[in-house]
C-alpha cells in the first residue's frame, strides 16, 4: 500500500481540536483504517501492514512535520532492523544519527518538535500493533520485544539523568540544556558510525560520555591479551582537527588517567595538529578512513588487483564498450523498451558511474555472451575504482568505495557468502580484518564496492534450484549501503525471462535467508563490438595492413565482434591467409597449434607436436564420450601413464611430461584452478 495514501489521509486530519479526545481519535483510527483495507480489530502480519497501521495509530492527529519523519525510506529501513530482531539499540542510535543530519530533522526542529520523542512514540505505536499480529508476536515477543523496550527506556533513561547533573548542559555545551546529547551534536553521524565499528571490534565502553556541539568523548577498553586492556580516550571533531583540539584531547586523557589518546574527524586534520600530535606518544589523530586501515588493511589485496590489471594490459589494451538495457513491465513481463549506452554516454562506465551514484539501486548484474569481454569490464572498472581511491587516500580526502573484485570461478564449491569471504579475505589475500562481520560492517557503511565476476563459472555446476540458492546466497551481501557488480554469461539463461526474472530477484530460493528491504536489482547486457571497435582493438595489436585484411574477411570480422577472438586471429592468420576454412573452433586450432610449433623451436617444451595432439585429442574425445566437461589437473598423470606407457615409467619423466602438457593446453587450461575444459 503507498506510504503517501496514508499521509494523505491523515494529513486531511491534522491539527483537529476534537482528536484530543481519546474516544473521537479512536473512531478516527477505525475509520482510517478501514478506508485503507486494514482489520481494525486484526492487525496484519507482514512488516509493510504493521507499519502502515502503527503509521495510522499514530498519526491521526499530529502535525505534518512528524508524519514526515516516519515517511523517510531511512527511517523505514531502520524500523525493519527492529522487525527481524537484529540490532535494537543500533537502531535508535542510527535514527538518532539520520535526524541530526537530514533536513527533516532539521525542519522538525525549527518546528519545535522534539525528533527522538516522535521516534519513540512512533516506536510504542509499531510495537503495540506486533503485540497484536500473530506472526510478529511469534517473532517478536518474549526477550527480543522486551529487549528492544527496555533499550529504548533506559536510553532516554540515561540522557535524562545527564541532562539532570549537568554533564550536558553548562560547560560541555555553552549553556544550552538538550534533551538529547546527539540532537545538536553536530559530530553524530560520525559518532554512529564509530560506536557500530568499535561494538563490532569488540572494544567495550566505559561511563566516561561527553557530548557538545561540535564534539564527543568516550573512553574505550582495547584488550591487549588475556585478562588485561588499554583505556583509550577517544574524541570524534566535527569539522578539521586543530591543535586546540590536540591539546584538549591531551587533557582529557590526563584527566581520565587513559593510557591513550585518538582524535578523530571525519574528514581534515590540520598539519599543524598533526605536528603537534607527533610529539605526543600517547596522542594519535585519524581521519575516519584511516582509523578502519587500523584494523581493516587492504593493502596487500590491492597490491594483487594492480598487478592483475597491470599483467593483463588493462588500462593500455582496453576497448570501451557498449552496454542495452531493458525495461520490462512488472505484471505483464512484456518488454517496454530499450535504452543504449554508448559513447555520446560514456559507454557502460558512465552507466555505472551514474548507478553507483544512485542510492536507491544496491545491484547490478553485466550480462554478455561468451568473450564479449565481461571480465574486462570488470577489471577496468575496478581499475578505475582504484585510482580515484588510491588518489584521495594519498590527498587526504574522503576515499569512495574500494573495488572488491571476486572470481567466482575460485569458490565455485563455496557454501555460503561467509565462507566464500572468509577464504577471499583470511586464505588468498590474507587482509587482516577481524572477521566476517567486519566486512558487513564495512559494506553497510558504503566503503566498498563488490563486483562478483563470472555467476556462469559457479552456476554451470550445480542444477536450477541450487542456482537460484547460489544467487540468493550471493545477494546476502546485497543491504542498504552496498553496491554489488555481478557478471553472468548470457547463453547461460536460454530462456530470457527465466535469467530475467532470477537477476532481477524474482526467483526465490528455497532456502533464501535474505533480512531486510528487498534489494534493487538491474540487468543490463554487453553488446558486441562494432566495426570501429575491432579496428581499435586490432591496431592495439598489429599493424594497420594486417587490421585490414581482418576487416575485409567477413568471417574473420563476425569472430572478432568478441574481444576474447582478437588474439587468436591473429595468431590463426597464417593459416587463414592460406585458405584453410574458417570457425571458431579452427581459429582455435590454428592459434594453439602455432604456439606449440614456437614453443618447441624455442626448446621450451619436453614433448612433440605428435604427442601434445595425441593428448588433447584422446582428453577430448573423453570429455565427450562421458559427457564430463572438466577434468582436474592431478588427473594428468594418470592419463599419461595410460596413453604414452613405457615412456614415462620414471616418476621424473612423468613430472616433465605433466607439467609440459598442463603448460601448452593454453585456453583449454584454467589456470587458476586447473581444471580443463
């Protein structure tokens, strides 16, 4: 049901004088309720419904600023955290946060409304209305209802008791008593997002609480190891970081005899500061960005992913690409258009420039035939990703989102996206962050950007039920702050709809565990190369005459459409030029068989020409008479041993002959399991 209905209806009843009596307001309430198709006497069981008749419960009556504040998507999606019983007290401290920084909570105030208070009286709306729904009861009652309760008292509890003795209103705030510290702190988004990162640490917090108009303080417990911890006092500025505030920070850790000091800011910390810290062994500064390096290192992985892009040419071979996009009618499934992305729009980076920076979309999967050049894109994007990051890293500056490129072929066997992320950060890249739930921690917060290349390579193992399983697993990650990049060959869905429907999230899982906001998805589809773009690619690679003679074979030029194709034609033009048919397959042929042939005048293999083709021959026919397209490598030696006998009767032998015959399969070999196919 659309949320602006009902504040259409209720907006008719704002500010009505008989509302305030408690009689009238509830015939009110039934009647609204019933305008809109809700029980009055049975409420629904589904978070929209339960929203949507707390909205009514509480609204009737209240001004139009506060009906605003329970409208905002941000505010929606907090509230669903407390549904599924996640993170209660996280909750209130993020809707805290949103106020203080959005301008309807600035509006609400100027309309001398007290944000928090309309939070919770919305809260004590939505909660009565789940004691009521038979679902949500199951879900809610018991210790997860009277938990979210209690958090909720005692934190108001507690800002009361503040205010009462002074420790908000007087020195620490220029004279100005608050009702809640974080309301007029201007430094609470950043103070949100530390006590979520510190929680997630495991750092625990002591009394010791300050809040003021441009600044906060805790004291922190850091274990060191076992049965002892640091005391870090830490204040969180907002705005630059100067020396005043290195030398108040000196004080307060004096005063609270901490072993520590860190000040922290969201963005600048001035040079003088930072001199002045640098003499003070106790004392430490950090922009928000550099206190996760401390414990969220992605130093080595970038290293890997600039060697990748480097060793594969990247950014000196790459030909832009376009990129189609349908829309497609929800009900009807019948398709309503189509938009293209070329070069007048940046081709399809500018696409997903424009996607990245749109935060109502959180998924995005690249579809393309095979050598239609997905991988990439993937890697030029991420290439680009990097060096805007890596620049406001050495600036200084907020860094965007740190690419993530994950392989999927890598962790076809994984299970879940836990352990696929345990073995990409703890295993492969050795990032020491502290755990699984860092990286979510990470992602919420929008500090990466996840681009899982190649669904095709984990998908084509497993059948259609456990495909959509996989998908679903993978959209785990898919929550409000992320960004997923997913590429997916299309042949791999023969039926449009039905790879429509899984990747626009339409297929459910059987065992689908996703919490939250259904998240965003969009499809778009790599389009083959144009003329222009061949010829871009081939003078990449050869010379302007060789180009030509390419372009003028019609054959040859439906083949180089591909990307992945443009090298082997290459290599395969001898034996194009000689008039020997031409086809995928036989362009194959011809460019393995000439890197054999050089391989072997340049003495760097063991074995014939005879044998290798012997081999992949007898290897091949195999795969096909067994239906099994793949065969792992430590499978080698024993194929050996049966085709070539005597010959290799020596283990040394053996290796030599093993190694040699893994080392020319070329594009048959996946080389990064092993595996030929």
């Amino acid at each position: 049901m659309p949320i602006d209905l009902i504040i259409n209806l209720l907006q008719s009843l704002t500010g009505s004088t008989f509302l305030q009596d408690k009689v009238k307001r509830s015939e009110h309430v039934i009647r609204v309720l019933k305008q809109l198709g809700l029980d009055p006497d049975h409420p629904p069981e589904d978070f929209e419904g339960v929203y949507n008749y707390a909205l009514v419960e509480y609204g009737i009556g209240k001004p139009e600023v506060c009906l605003q504040i329970v409208r905002e998507r941000e505010i929606r999606v907090l509230f669903r955290s407390v549904f599924d019983g996640n993170d209660p007290q996280g909750w209130l401290r993020s809707g805290e946060a949103f106020l203080v920084s959005s301008e309807i909570g600035q509006r609400v105030r100027l309309a001398n409304v007290d944000p928090i208070e309309e939070l919770k009286a919305f809260a004590g709306a939505f909660v009565a209305v789940v004691r009521r729904s038979q679902t949500p009861k199951e879900t809610l009652m018991g210790h997860q209802l009277q938990k979210i309760e209690r958090t909720i008292d005692r934190r108001f509890e507690q800002l009361a008791a503040q205010v009462e003795q002074g420790a908000i209103a007087g020195g620490n705030t220029g004279g100005n008593p608050l009702a809640l510290p974080s309301a007029t702190c201007r430094a609470a988004a950043l103070a949100g997002q530390m006590r979520d990162w510190f929680e997630i640490l495991g750092y625990k917090f002591e009394s010791h609480e300050v809040w003021a108009i441009d600044y906060f303080e805790w004291v922190i417990d850091i274990p060191v190891r076992r049965g002892r911890y640091d005391r870090v006092l830490v204040r969180g500025i907002n705005g630059e970081a100067g020396v005043k505030d290195v030398r108040a920070l000196a004080a307060s850790v004096a005063g609270q005899k901490a072993d520590e000091g860190w000040l922290v800011t969201a963005r600048r910390i001035s040079q003088a500061a930072r001199g002045e810290l640098e003499t003070a062994d106790e004392l430490a500064g950090f922009t928000w960005d550099e206190l996760l390096d401390q414990d969220a290192d992605f130093s080595g992985y970038v290293s890997w992913l600039e060697a990748e892009i480097e060793q594969r040419g990247i950014l000196d071979r790459y030909v832009p690409l376009a990129c189609v996009k349908e829309e497609v009618d929800s009900v009807s499934h019948q398709r309503l258009g189509v938009s293209r992305y070329g070069e007048s729009d940046g081709w399809i980076e500018g696409y997903v420039d424009r996607w990245l920076d749109d935060p109502a979309k959180e998924h995005l999967s690249v579809l393309g035939e095979f050598g239609t050049g997905k991988t990439w894109f993937a890697l030029h994007y991420a290439a680009l990703a990097l060096k805007k990051y890596t620049k406001a890293s050495a600036a200084g500056m907020v860094r965007p989102r740190l690419p993530i490129v994950i392989p999927l072929r890598d962790y076809a066997k994984a299970v879940s996206v836990e352990s696929l992320f345990s073995e990409f950060f703890f295993r492969k890249h050795e990032i020491p962050i502290p755990g699984y739930s860092a990286f979510e921690q990470l992602n919420r917060m929008g500090k990466l950007l996840l681009i899982f290349d190649g669904f095709d390579e984990m998908a084509a193992r497993v059948d259609k039920q456990q495909m959509i399983n996989n998908f679903w697993e993978l959209a785990k990650v898919v929550v409000p702050g992320s960004k997923v990049i997913l590429t997916c060959r299309t042949e791999h869905f023969p039926e449009a709809r039905e790879g429509r429907s899984l990747l626009n999230a339409e297929l459910q899982a059987s065992t689908k565990g996703l919490t939250g906001e259904t998240p965003q998805f969009e499809v778009l589809e790599l389009e083959k190369f144009e003329d222009e773009q061949i010829r871009s690619v081939l003078l990449l690679q050869s010379s302007a005459a060789t180009v030509e003679q390419v372009m003028g074979n019609a054959q040859l030029l439906d083949l180089a459409r591909r990307p992945v194709m443009t090298e082997l034609i290459l290599e395969a033009l001898p034996d194009i030029e000689a008039g020997k048919p031409v086809d995928m397959s036989r362009v194959y042929l011809y460019a393995v068989r000439r890197k054999m042939e050089r391989d072997i005048k340049a003495e760097r293999t063991f074995t014939s020409m005879a044998d290798k083709l012997y081999f992949l021959c007898e290897l091949s026919w195999e795969m096909l008479s067994t239906d099994r397209m793949s065969i792992n490598y430590r499978e080698f030696p024993d194929r050996i041993r049966k085709l070539f006998g005597s010959v290799v009767q020596e283990e040394k032998d053996l290796d030599h002959w093993h190694y040699d015959m893994m080392g020319q399969t070329i594009d048959l070999l996946r080389k990064s399991n092993k595996v030929v196919q």
